[in-house]
C-alpha cells in the first residue's frame, strides 16, 4: 500500500506468511486459511521440501527457507532476523525492491544507529536476498 496500513485486525486468508520462529510451526497452525497460491516464508535450516511435509500444505503453495537468524549473528551479531527475512521477502515474492528495502533501511537506521550497524543490517538483507531457497 502507498499510505500507511492502520488497521489491526486478523488476518483469516493470508496471501503471505512470515514465520520468524519456526518453534511455532509445532504449536499453531501457521499457514490456516493460507491462499491456494500463497507463499510462507520460514525462518530455518531445514529444506523447502521437510517444511513443505512438516506444514501439509499443497503444491501450489510456495515454501521458502532462509536461516535469517544465522544470518542475522553472522552480520549483525544479535539474533534478529527481521531485517534479513525482509531481503528473503523481497526475492520470493518480489512485492518490494530489495533496493528500495536497502534505501529504506539507511534512511531511517541512518538517525538511531552507527554506520557499522547500518551496514551489518545491509550485508543481512543482501545475504538473506541471495540465500534464501524455494520449492
């Protein structure tokens, strides 16, 4: 959306679907009511294809995989995986511009943080954009 999305509500058909801990996957059913051609994203080590039996979802439904928290201690030396995950979003579905993200994240990591900082989370976006796989 080109304005800022106010509405805090559920979600009962998700078109995309971010796991950022994949324990969840074991204790709710993440991907309910997903749309036949949706996408999940999982933040993992596991293959494509163990998360696509683990989650039973059907073909038609794209299951991605990136380690962003193993990414995310390699570049940014903390586990948070968001900022990586938002590179492996922008590959997978190509809904942003990983430029546009990197863009992003300088202008407003740019007034709260170190330039090493800026460039770690950088480094994350641009691996997680490279890493990710799909099936």
């Amino acid at each position: 959306c080109d304005a800022p999305i106010e509405v805090h509500s559920n979600i009962d058909n998700p078109g995309i679907v971010v796991v950022l801990d994949e324990t969840l996957i074991d204790v709710i059913d993440v991907v309910e009511g997903i749309d036949d051609d949706g996408v999940v994203i999982v933040n993992s080590k596991h293959t494509p294809q163990e998360l696509r039996a683990k989650l039973g979802v059907p073909d038609t439904v794209k299951v991605a995989v990136v380690d962003a928290s193993g990414i995310a201690l390699d570049t940014i030396k903390r586990d948070i995986p968001n900022t990586p995950i938002v590179g492996a979003l922008a590959k997978v579905t190509g809904a942003v511009d990983v430029e546009s993200v990197k863009g992003q994240l300088v202008t407003s990591f740019g007034k709260k943080f170190s330039q090493e900082i800026i460039d770690a989370n950088l480094e994350s976006v641009a691996r997680a954009f490279e890493e990710v796989q799909v099936a």
